[in-house]
C-alpha cells in the first residue's frame, strides 16, 4: 500500500502521550504513512496534521459534559466530515470514550476499519457499551493485562500490547532536593486542579517537616496554580523525577496513579469534583476500587479519599501512615511489574497498526 493514511483522535494529555510513542515507532517503520486527526503538539511535532487540538475538550464528569454538550456535539460533526473528507485507511482512537466509542460505532457504518488503543474501562462500569466494540473491523490493544479477557468473553477482538508506562518509567533519575519531601499531583485538567490543589495548599500547615512541590502541566498557566498555591513550589516536566524522589504523594486519581505506583512512591489517591457527577458515577461503577494500581493488586495498597472524605486532615494523616509503611509498600508495588510484562506498548501497538494496515 503506497503512503498509507491513519486518522487518530485523541482527547487529553495522558492518550497523546501514550500516542505520541506509537507515532514515533509508525514513523521509524513506515516512513510514508500519512497522519492526520485530533491531538495536540507533540503529535504535531511528529508530523500529525491537526484538525484540532484536544486541550479545549478535556473535561471529565457527566454534569461537566453536559455544561458543554453543543462544543462536543459540534466536534463529532466536525471530526465526520474532516475523516470522510481525508478517507483514512484506518483510525485510531485513544481513550476518550465519551466520543470515541460513538465514533467507532459510525466508523464501522462507513466501512472505516479502527483500531481501538486504549480501551474504555467497560469492566469498571456500563459493560453493556461493549456492543459498540464487537466488530470485525475493529481491533482493541489493551494496556492493562486483565483486559483482553473480558473483551474476547464478549466477541471482541482484543490483545494485550504491554502497558506504556512500563517503557516511560525506566531509568528516571530522583529530583534532587534539600530535603525530604511530598510530591502533590493535582490533575491534569483545570477542574481538577480547582478543586485538589487549595486542599493540598493546606498541607504544609499539618506536616511542618516536609517540603512539597506541586507538579504543573504544561498546557496550564503558572499563574493558575499560584492563584491556588501561592506559597508552594509549582514544577514543570519534573513529574517522574518528583514521584521517584518523593517520600510520598498526593495524586489526583488518573493515570498518574500508576505511574506513581510504577515509581515506587507511596501515594494517596485524591478527587473532588461535581457531586452530581460523583453521584452518578457511583450508581454505575462495578468495581472496589478507583485507582488502577489497587485495581490491579487487587488491594487498596494506596488510600482513597474521595469527595467528602477528601480533606485535609484526612490527606495529612493517610501520608503519615504511607510513609510510615513505605517500605511494606514498595514490597507490594514491586509486582506491578511482573503483572504488566516487560514488553514495549508502543512497539506492540505499531506493530498491530501496521500489521492491520496491510490486511
């Protein structure tokens, strides 16, 4: 197939990075491959033509959805139109189910073959959605190995890639500090760290000894933060240095979760969001946990304090217990590895892309 055309859509900062791996690999492998679709910029500086950039469509939460019901349904539109225009032999969709499932549903309408990376956790919650999987020109690279399972169970045909963090995470060197200190990770989207970061601002009030540092992200403004932590150190690109080094983390529940747990940091999960949302969430979710490390290990190796029991003191005292049992914790963390293999997700994936390019 000459110059073959990939479409992908991604829709927050975690999938383009996992997408941006693949995209190097697909680069490296088959010069000719023409990219084009949703992303951000380090998909860009990888040669993807954006349609649009995902930073103004990262929100999380059924309310939160709904405040901006008319920006997305003007998104799928537009998102119809640019891929029947561009005729893409394949697309990939990365996370984001909220669309992305809906738009795997009308790709298959049109005889667009789509390889799924990332998959929506429909274990966790809704599994009825799995319909919209069950295709034969849909492929689904699962990142977490307990996945593949439940999806064939369910016609669909599923692999395990390897998880992506396994190959980010080796060989990150400590940051390097005065003094022992707590790594405070308040989300990745502006709601998030609305609500997460003014609570972790209290925290050096409860543990006087330690030093803390928030870790920024890039597409939020400096001045964001400080409005909201005005006396902490905000941190930018330093994420994996500040979660090796740390004595312990408060971690806003996400992927950075695992990556955490990856690093051997002892960590608390936090969230606070729309109590509608929660409310919500909590009707339909099927599983113990919120955090993937617990989710993986099978225990709540690292505390969950969500909404209401979000506080604080109660962050402060689920610290202290964590760093007091630092090193039982790293002993069950070590695990993780084994359980998710050694293999690079990104090869795997863009191996499995291009393998289904040529069918």
């Amino acid at each position: 197939m000459k110059s073959p055309r990939l479409y992908w859509v991604v829709g927050e900062l975690s999938g383009e990075q996992h997408a941006a791996s693949v995209i190097s690999v697909l680069r490296a492998r088959e010069p000719t491959l023409l990219m084009r679709g949703m992303g951000g910029t380090d998909m860009a500086q990888l040669g993807v033509s954006l349609l649009t950039s995902w930073e103004q469509y990262a929100v999380v939460g059924f309310v939160e959805v709904l405040k901006h019901i008319g920006r997305f349904v003007s998104l799928y539109r537009k998102l119809q139109r640019d891929i029947l225009a561009w005729k893409p032999h394949r697309v990939v969709l990365v996370d984001y189910p909220g669309l992305n499932l809906r738009l795997a549903r009308w790709l298959v309408r049109q005889g667009i073959p789509v390889t799924y990376f990332i998959p929506p956790q429909l274990w966790a919650w809704n599994p009825g959605r799995v319909r919209y999987l069950r295709h034969p020109l849909i492929q689904v690279l699962c990142i977490l190995p307990f996945e593949p399972d439940f999806y064939r169970s369910r016609g669909v045909h599923a692999e395990y890639v390897g998880n992506p963090l396994v190959d980010k995470l080796r060989g990150i060197p400590a940051f390097s500090a005065s003094k022992p200190y707590i790594a405070l990770l308040p989300g990745s989207r502006i709601h998030e760290v609305r609500h997460i970061l003014p609570l972790m601002a209290r925290l050096p009030d409860l543990l006087p000894k330690w030093d803390f540092y928030v870790s920024r992200v890039p597409h939020l403004p400096e001045s964001f933060y400080r409005k909201l932590a005005p006396h902490l150190p905000v941190l930018v690109g330093q994420t994996y240095p500040l979660l090796k080094g740390a004595a312990a983390a408060v971690v806003t529940s996400g992927t950075a979760t695992l990556e955490a747990a990856l690093l051997g940091c002892p960590s608390v999960i936090v969230y606070k969001g729309n109590v509608l949302s929660y409310w919500i969430a909590k009707q339909l979710v099927r599983v113990p946990f919120i955090g993937l490390p617990n989710l993986i290990l099978g225990e709540a190796v690292f505390p969950e304090l969500i909404q209401r029991q979000c506080t604080p003191t109660s962050i402060a005292t689920a610290l202290e217990s964590q760093i007091k049992e630092r090193d039982t914790i790293q002993l069950k963390l070590a695990n993780l590895h084994s359980l998710l293999g050694e293999k690079s997700a990104a090869e795997a994936a863009a191996q499995c892309i291009l393998d289904a390019l040529e069918v």
